[in-house]
C-alpha cells in the first residue's frame, strides 16, 4: 500500500504536467478580446483556470516575443497598462493549436473508454 503524501506529490506533479500542456491554449483561446494581465488573470479564474501572474507574464512575454500577440500600452486608468490581443500568426496558430488539443482529446477519451 502506499503512503497518501506519496501519491498526493505524484498526483500534484501529474497535474502541473496536464496544465502545461493546456496552458498556452487557453490563455491564447481568450485573447480574441483584448487583455492586460491583470484582467486575464481573472477571466481565467472565473473560468475556473487558477493561474497567478508570475506564472502568466513570463508567458505572455513569450508569446508576444514568438510573434503571436499583439501588444499596445494604454492609459485609460492613472497608470499605462500593455494589452495584448492575437495576432494574425496568433490566430492561425490558435487555430491549429485548438485542433491538435481536440483531436488529443478525442483520442484520450477512447483510450480511457477502453480501460476497464
């Protein structure tokens, strides 16, 4: 039998795997609308996607780096606040990202269908 702390630390490990794999795509999957961090921290918690903003920023840093954002700094409140919206690569990308998650699911789905 095993200890419950050691599967809970392999299940909490298992799990940050599973969310690394989603987590570009879901934050691209909300950027049609544009965001600033903060804003998109909590869409994505309401949502029910827990996320904090030092695991966001780094993330949207990147993806505006590859070229998959669109970002412009606005002031509509005391201080400058950097949107970000997809580009035109971020959508295509975007696009073939969703599929191939889909497509990934539709296939897990079978094979834990099959386990009995």
């Amino acid at each position: 039998m095993h200890e419950i702390n050691e599967i809970e630390n392999i299940m909490k490990n298992m799990r940050l795997e599973l969310r690394k794999g989603t987590l570009v795509l879901s934050v691209l999957s909300q950027l049609n609308n544009k965001h600033y961090g903060y804003s998109l921290v909590t869409t994505l918690n309401d949502i029910g996607l827990k996320i904090d903003q030092n695991t966001l920023y780094p993330l949207l840093r990147r993806l505006d780096k590859q070229g998959l954002l669109d970002s412009t700094w606005e002031i509509i409140e005391p201080r400058p606040r950097k949107y970000y919206s997809l580009s035109a690569l971020g959508i295509e990308v975007y696009e073939k990202l969703k599929i191939e998650y889909l497509n990934n699911h539709f296939i897990m789905t079978k094979l834990i269908k099959e386990v009995k």
